[in-house]
C-alpha cells in the first residue's frame, strides 16, 4: 500500500510541472511593458471582503511592492511597483463572492501584466488557508 502511494505521488510530482508549465506565460512576456486588458486586472473570488483585503495586503508584500496606503473602511490598497502607482480594490460583490481590482492610478494601462498576474497569484495559491481570529495571551 505505502509503495502504491510513494509510486502515485512520484508520478504527480513529475508530470504536474509539465502541465503547469505550458499554462503559463512565458517570463519575457511577463516582465515587458505592454497595452493589458482590464479583464485581465480583474479577479472574482469566492471568499470574504475581509479575508480578501488581508490576502491582498500580504500578496503585495509577498511579491516586494511599496505599500503607499491603505484604506480599510473603504477596501483600497495603494501600492507602487516598478515606478509606477497602482490601486488594488476590494469589491464586495454578496456574502460569498468578492472582486479585486488592480489598475493603474494614471489609468495608462500600458505595464508589464507580470506585476498583476503575480498579485494575483499568491492569493490563488494562499486563499485556501482559513482566517483565524487570534486570542490574547
């Protein structure tokens, strides 16, 4: 039984790279200014505003951007990457859904689509980890 599961999980380790690396763009593509669709600075996720406000906080750490200012009450997050200023909104759509928003503050939406594709990713990756209330000690 345990070599059954050693052989599965070896055989998911080294075809899911391959999956995964023809879905993504390549780095060039990433990290060249270009015109981006505003779909695609869009996002719809099937969690809280709350827990959505705080993974987009931490996914503008996590990726090295300059938080400038954030708004809690209103669900905004000023950050600035690569030298130029973008606004991240939390959009709360009913109790299940929420949208984020990434766009520019000078709406030229000429950029490089890595800075909000990457945004977008930790929270994909890291949406799943529950939010918990700490206790004091």
């Amino acid at each position: 039984m345990e070599r059954n599961l050693v052989v599965l999980f070896l055989m998911l380790i080294l075809c899911v790279p391959c999956v995964m690396a023809e879905e993504q763009p390549s780095v060039a593509a990433l990290v060249t200014p270009q015109n981006v669709d505003f779909k695609l600075c869009t996002r719809t996720y099937v969690m809280p505003a709350e827990k959505l406000f705080y993974m987009a906080i931490a996914s503008a750490k996590e990726n090295k951007f300059t938080v400038d200012e954030i708004q809690s009450k209103t669900g905004y997050i000023l950050f600035t990457a690569v030298g130029k200023q973008y606004l991240a909104s939390v959009v709360k759509i009913d109790n299940t859904k929420t949208m984020l928003k990434i766009t520019p503050t000078n709406n030229n939406y000429f950029f490089a689509p890595g800075i909000v594709l990457n945004f977008f990713r930790y929270i994909d990756l890291n949406g799943a980890t529950p939010l918990v209330t700490l206790t004091k000690s």
